[in-house]
C-alpha cells in the first residue's frame, strides 16, 4: 500500500508541472499566427494548455481503472482466504 501511495503521488506530481508543447494542428497554428500577429498572445497559451489537458484524460481515466480494479481484486482475494489458509 506503500508503494502504491507513493505511485499516487508521483503521478500527481507529474501532472501538476507544467510542460510546454509546441504541437498544433494546421488550422490552430494559423489561427494562432494570426492572432500574434494582431499583437495578442494569451490565444496561443490557453491553446496549449488545452491540448495538453486534453493529452492527460486518457492516461487519468486509465489510472483510475486499474486503480479500481486493483482495489476490487484485493478485496476478493481476501475473501478466499480463511484462517490463513487458500482455497
């Protein structure tokens, strides 16, 4: 249970620094360019931190799961043993 803890929060940890990504799509680049050029620069930013969020959902929701399964396994593991012994 340590481990998994420590697991936890590392994964948090990670998820919580902020990593700059320069991947966009054809028509977000454009669009962004344009808006630069005009002299504003938050579109860019808030598009970025869009991908990124939009980046970590399939990887949170996967942690979630094994995280349930993991806990549901344990559980019914502990109800086959009985005095100490496995069935």
């Amino acid at each position: 249970m340590k481990n998994l803890s420590k697991a936890f929060f590392l994964f948090i940890g990670f998820m919580m620094t902020q990593i700059t990504s320069f991947a966009q799509c054809a028509m977000c680049r454009a669009s962004v360019e344009n808006n630069v050029s005009n002299g504003e620069t938050t579109i860019g930013a808030g598009l970025n931190t869009g991908i990124l969020y939009l980046f970590t959902m399939p990887y949170l929701i996967a942690a979630v799961i094994g995280f349930l399964w993991y806990r549901n396994a344990k559980k019914r593991k502990s109800k086959f043993v009985f005095q100490g012994e496995k069935f």
